[in-house]
C-alpha cells in the first residue's frame, strides 16, 4: 500500500507541460487542479519528476499502481535507488504505453537494465532516453541498436558508460536506431578507433547534435570527421575536454562535410 508520504510526493512532483514535453512554456498547477485535470483529460502532456527522491523498488511498484501514472508521457527518476529491478518493472507496464521521454540517470543500473528496455513491449513511442553515468556495457548497448521497441527514438544519452571502440563499432553497425536526431557519447572512451566507425557508418543521416567530448581525442580524429559524410545534417558537434588544436577547428570550419553545422564546441584557448 502507497503510504501518504509517497502519494503525496507524487501529487506535488507532477507537472502539466502546456505543448511538447521539452516546451519552454512548461508550467505547474497547483495539486487540486492538477489532480482535476489528470482526471479530466488526455490530451495534455505530463512529467513527472522524482530526480533524486530515494525511491525504492517498492516505490516503484507503488508508482505503477497509481492511477495518473497512465498520463504521464516524461518520467524523470535520476539519481534513485531501485537498481534493475525496477527498471524491469518499469518497462514492462502498460501503465507507461504513452511515454515519450525517460531518464534514468545515475542509477548504477547495468546491462540488464538496458536489455529490459530494449525488450519491453510498451516503450514503442519513445522518443528519448537518458541513460547517462551507470554502468551500461557492450551487451546492453547491443541489445539498444537491435531494439525494434526504440526504432522511434530521437535522443539517446549515453555519457559516463563504458562502451569504448566496440560501442561504437555497434551503434554505427546493424542497428535499429536510424531515427536518432541527439547522440550524447561523452567520456565513453570511445578514442581515435570509435570515432573511425562513426565516421564509416551510414546510421546518422538524421543527426543533428553529436556529443564526443571527453574522450581523448587529438587533430587525427578531427581529419576523420572532415573527411567523413556520414553526419549531413550536423548542426552541432560538442569536442570538448579533447586535445585539439586550433588549426583543427579552422579545419573542421571549412570541411565542405560539415558545412551544415552552425556550432564546434571545443575548448577556448586564450
């Protein structure tokens, strides 16, 4: 059974997104309207934010039961401590058919989490997820790319995992992902080798922000990038906490490959 101070964490943690989950005019109701509105409409988007709450897989199981839960389309559960049991519990119930964004940040959560995800029956209108610093490996990110579940995906974050040269090798291979318009591979210690394969692969014609900060990376990784059309539609590439030069940013500035991209962002050097 819910106790009340859960319920009444959930109540005060919802919020009712005006548009897209991701609008800037996103505003919170008061409780008694929410609750009315929740009860009243299905039109609406809904977060729901427990970032950080301590929720337990008992929490979880309590959440699945709550009836509004089915009206939630952006789940936010960074930073808890329910592990892969609830991610498994999570992903499969239709209570979150509708969902379109799901974070699950800072969970330690392992391979298996990412391979209930990948075969969850209900997650087949997501369109991001956020799945940063845990320990997701070559098994999960697999399990990820060869999902027909997440073939509408938008968004994928995966910083702070280690996935290496072989995780690039996947995600640029045979996979399912071609939908992808945001890659996040921050410090996944990708190097020179996993950035060739994305440079190789034709799996990123609808790319428009591509994350390879921190990891490593010198002015031969940038020659591989200019030389490369796999990323027509760049619009921002994030280079970051690498080691390039800044004859290497002109480089990348006048790559005819990469014209289509409005921001470079690397280190200043003053």
């Amino acid at each position: 059974m819910m106790s009340p101070y859960f319920e009444s964490l959930i109540k005060n943690s919802l919020t009712v997104l005006a548009d897209e989950p991701d609008d800037a005019t996103a505003m919170v109701w008061s409780e008694a309207e929410t609750s009315a509105e929740l009860e009243s409409s299905d039109k609406a988007i809904y977060k729901l934010d427990l970032i950080d709450k301590e929720v337990l897989i008992e929490e979880i199981e309590d959440l699945l039961a709550y009836d509004a839960i089915r009206k939630v389309k952006e789940l936010w559960l960074d930073k808890n401590e329910f592990g892969n049991e609830g991610v498994e519990a999570l992903v499969n119930s239709p209570q979150l058919k509708k969902l379109l964004v799901l974070s699950l940040a800072h969970n330690k959560l392992t391979n298996y989490s990412a391979q209930s995800i990948a075969v969850s029956p209900y997650l087949v209108h997501l369109q991001k997820l956020f799945l940063q610093s845990n320990q997701i490996g070559l098994e999960g990110l697999k399990a990820l790319a060869e999902s027909e579940t997440l073939s509408n995906l938008q968004l994928l974050y995966l910083n702070l995992n280690p996935i290496g040269p072989a995780g690039a090798r996947i995600l640029a291979g045979e996979s399912k992902l071609q939908n992808l318009r945001e890659l996040y591979l921050q410090k996944t210690g990708l190097g020179l080798e996993g950035v060739k394969a994305l440079c190789e692969s034709e799996n990123f014609q609808e790319l428009t922000l591509l994350s390879l900060a921190g990891n490593g990376l010198q002015d031969n990784a940038v020659d591989l990038l200019c030389r490369s059309q796999a990323f027509p539609r760049l619009i921002t590439l994030d280079l970051y906490q690498n080691r390039i030069s800044d004859q290497a940013v002109d480089q990348l500035k006048a790559s005819p490959n990469l014209k289509s991209v409005r921001a470079f962002q690397v280190d200043w050097r003053g």
